[in-house]
C-alpha cells in the first residue's frame, strides 16, 4: 500500500494541472474576446491619452 500513498499526490497534481490547462484554453476566444480586447483597446487609449496630455509648464523662474 506504500506505492499508492506514494502515486496519490502526484496524480492529484497531474489531475489539478490538466484541469487548469484547459480552463485557459477554453478562456481564450469565444464569445466575451471581442468584450476582452475592447476593454484592453480602451485601457490602453486612456493611458496613451495620458500620456499625451499637456501638463503645466515650467517656468524655470
């Protein structure tokens, strides 16, 4: 009974990890990556805006 106390945690790992893998797989594309690259496309704009934006000049005075 040594080696199915031995192969438990390793198959519960392998177990955990192939359900992880999938998980992003199926995460990536479908339905909400239009939604998910809008909401990056309009983060990046706000920072890029920022970026942009006059501040207040300094005078050296």
């Amino acid at each position: 009974m040594d080696y199915v106390s031995a192969l438990v945690p390793p198959v519960v790992m392998a177990v955990f990890f192939v359900g992880l893998i999938v998980t992003i797989v199926r995460s990536q594309g479908g339905a909400n990556k239009a939604k998910e690259d809008a909401v990056v496309d309009a983060a990046l704009a706000r920072v890029e805006g920022a970026r942009q934006a006059p501040g207040p000049k300094d005078t050296g005075a």
